[in-house]
C-alpha cells in the first residue's frame, strides 16, 4: 500500500506538506511529527455522518535525528497500512539532499507490500522561509515499480506563517486497480510557533507517502472531493 518514510529533514519548514524541503537536521537533534488525514468531504457530507472524520483516519507518526556531517536517519508508523518504516537522508551539498528507505507492511509481512524508496532532491531557497524544490523519485516493489517527479513551492509570509504548494507527476507506474487517478496535489497553510511547525493541508490524495500519495489520488476538486487535514512538528 503506501510506501516509505517521508524524511522531513529541514527546520523550520520540515516540508510542504508530503514533500520534504531538503536540507537535514543538525546533528543531535530530534524532529517528531505527526500527520492526519481525514475522510473526504463527500463522506461527510450528511448530517448523520458528521463525525465520520473521528474513524479510518490515516494517521502517520515520526521521528527523525540529525547524525553529523549532513546525514540523518528515522523511523515512521503509518495506522492506515500497519507500515514500519526506516530511512535515512545525506546532503552532500547545500541544495541537494539524498534519500532512501524501506517501508513494510507489518501485518502481512509480504514482499509485496514492501516498498524501497529512493529520492534526491535539489532545492533553491531565494529567501528565508522560502524554498523551491524538485524531487525525482524511484519507488518498487517485487511486483510494481513507479518513477516520479515531485515538484513544490512554499512561500514564506509575516508572522512566521508560510503557504506552499506541491505535486508529483507520475512518469511511469502501473494504473490502479480501482478510484481511477488524478494528478496528486496539495495546498499547505503552515505556521511556525516556537519549535513547532502546525499545517493545515487540502489535497486529493488520502495517502501520505510513495506511491501512495501520488499514484492513488483521486479525488476530483471540480466536484467539491477533497482531502483535509493536518501536521505537527517539534524539534527537540
């Protein structure tokens, strides 16, 4: 199902929403984080099922440390899939970070649903709390393999709130076998307070991390379907 840690290696402004900005924490440092998804809008839309946001929520948790000389490695849990993940980030320059993983399901424990993840992502930053970042990614499994682009900006605004936007335009994977699929996209409102980053994000995607989030998203705006939800982080 969905794929591999995420690494969301930069503070503040760890990522836009599912994208990470690039560089990585220093060393010694912690970044614990999590994510929620909700339903999407059209399953709440009657008053009867007004609280089906509270359940078959996709909620992610993180944590990250920064190890020296530009490397970092973490461990995530994703409740939607029962997935373990672990990976690692290494900028060897400034604007380029590079990324990789293994994320696993931990019920059926198959090759399957074992998904490796591999990313470089190559960044400009023309201001403070503002950065442009294209992300090329490789994500397979013994059955399927996707190569992707992920592409995002986030704009820096007074009093330490930021807005970003990001997509991941799929260049080669197979089709999914149900929901059909739209271009994965997503709109962040973040605001930085103290250690903590708090986001609200709006996308068509309910997953969070490759392929997931941008080989299955299906969600049509056009016809009022989106996603909602959040993240919070904390550096320590």
């Amino acid at each position: 199902m969905t794929g591999l840690l995420l690494l969301l290696l930069a503070f503040p402004g760890a990522r836009i929403a599912n994208l990470p900005t690039g560089p990585v924490l220093e060393k010694g440092t912690w970044l614990l984080g999590i994510s929620h998804r909700f339903l999407s809008a059209e399953d709440n839309s009657r008053l009867g099922h007004a609280l089906n946001f509270l359940k078959d929520a996709n909620v992610r948790l993180a944590a990250e440390r920064g190890l020296g000389a530009g490397l970092a490695a973490g461990l995530s849990y994703t409740n939607y899939n029962y997935e373990l993940g672990a990976g690692a980030a290494w900028a060897p320059l400034t604007q380029v970070t590079a990324y990789g993983g293994i994320g696993t399901n931990l019920v059926e424990r198959k090759l399957s649903t074992t998904w490796l993840n591999a990313a470089v992502a190559g960044r400009v930053t023309p201001s403070a709390g503002t950065h442009l970042v294209v992300l090329p990614r490789l994500t397979a499994n013994t059955e399927s393999l996707y190569l992707s682009c992920g592409l995002g900006a986030r704009l820096g605004l007074p009093s330490d709130f930021s807005v970003g936007l990001e997509t991941e335009p799929m260049l080669l994977g197979p089709e999914p076998k149900t929901g059909g699929r739209l271009p994965a996209w997503n709109i962040a409102l973040d605001k930085e307070l103290g250690w903590h980053n708090f986001t609200l994000v709006v996308g068509n995607s309910w997953h969070q991390t490759a392929p997931g989030w941008f080989a299955w998203a299906n969600r049509d705006i056009t016809k009022g379907h989106f996603r909602a939800g959040f993240n919070v982080l904390r550096k320590l």
